[in-house]
C-alpha cells in the first residue's frame, strides 16, 4: 500500500528545538553564567546526547536534566521561542496539494498551552493539519508516540501500513515499527547516527530529500 498519511514530529522537524535550548541555557536567571559563554556549536557539551534519544534533550543533561526541563516548560518565553526550520510551510503546503493526510504529535507537560502554540506557530496550514497533543505520563510507553499513533489510527480511521511518522528522536523510530507504520528518521542539528538494529531505516536531511524518499517509497509500494 502507499503512504497516504504522515505524522510529523514538531520539535527537531517542524520546530527548531535547539535553537531554543541555546537561548534557554544562556539567558535563564538559572543558568545564564553557568553558559554565558556557551557557543552554538558546543551545545552538545552542554547537553550531552543519549543513545536512546540521538538528539539534543534537556532533561538528559548528567546533573540538572530535572531542573532543566521544568524550567523550561514553565518558561514561557523560552518554551514558545522554538521557530519554524525554513520552508516548512511550503512543505506541508506541497505534500497536501499531493493528497497526503497530515497529523503533528506532541508529548507536553501542558495540552492546552502547547496546542494553542501550536496553533499559533503552524496558523497557516491549520486548515488541513491536525494538530494531537497529549499529557506527558498519559502512557506507560518509553514513547508516547506509539500510543498516539495507536489512538489517532482509531480515531481516524487510518491504516498503520499507509502511515509514515518523520521523527529525529532514535526512540520513535521504534514506535512506529511497533505499530506498523513506517518510520523516517529526519536529521535535524546535532542528532547522532542510528544504531545497527535501525541502520535499514531511511533518514533525510531536508524537505526536499523527504519528497524524493516519499515518492521512491510510493512507486515501489505499487510496483
């Protein structure tokens, strides 16, 4: 079957994450002097990378992860100052007009505040995208994903084998071939390569490369 739906993970796909991090670590009152002098390209020196994640996390930082990451969740000035990676509207734009079903997903510690920034950030293309949210801890699942992409294929109505989920998190890349679906992993700043078990999945650099991958995969889907 061809892909038909894509589920796109915000931050580190949509949503440049990390450029919020490097404004979160030098200009919170909590840590501003501990990386005053921080330079963008040291950033995982700041926050080194776990394997399980392959992408920059707060909460995995060696001593203050726990601090970190609800400091940053009620830091709304610094929460919220995670733009768009160029092109992304154009890009959804595109895959739309091509007839695919598009989907957001997001794990936050506050629905409500995360889907009306959402809503916000994504407002010109909230006409066909479908933005899902849900309350971090809701599920027992390493990730979430798995049991939102479960949930959104009920409710939906939509086949796992038509779905593609466009991740940078290593970990997500398991819940979607725990449900079937096919996983893509997006390699956005300082994510580090996947680990032998996940090497057959394909990862792309760019929306353009994306469009090229999504098309190879639906003509050999009907081949």
């Amino acid at each position: 079957m061809s892909i038909k739906n894509i589920f796109w993970d915000v931050d580190g796909v949509l949503a440049n994450l990390n450029y919020a991090y490097y404004n979160f670590l030098t200009k919170h009152p909590n840590y501003c002097k501990m990386y005053q002098n921080l330079q963008w390209e040291e950033l995982p020196k700041a926050l080194p990378i776990n394997p399980k994640y392959g992408a920059l996390e707060l909460k995995t930082h060696p001593t203050l992860g726990t601090e970190m990451d609800y400091d940053f969740c009620h830091s709304p000035e610094f929460f919220t100052n995670r733009p768009l990676y160029p092109n992304v509207i154009e890009t959804l734009e595109y895959f739309h007009n091509q007839g695919y079903r598009q989907f957001t997903l997001s794990a936050t510690f506050d629905v409500e505040t995360k889907k009306k920034f959402l809503n916000q950030l994504l407002a010109p293309v909230t006409n066909f995208l479908t933005i899902e949210c849900v309350q971090h801890g809701k599920f027992m699942h390493d990730s979430a994903k798995e049991d939102m992409l479960k949930e959104c294929f009920a409710k939906y109505k939509l086949k796992a084998e038509e779905t593609a989920l466009i991740d940078d998190r290593i970990y997500n890349q398991y819940a979607a071939i725990n449900v079937g679906a096919q996983p893509i992993r997006y390699r956005c700043e300082f994510t580090t390569d996947l680990p032998k078990d996940l090497k057959g999945i394909p990862e792309v650099y760019s929306f353009e490369e994306l469009k090229q991958l999504l098309t190879s995969l639906n003509n050999n889907k009907k081949g």
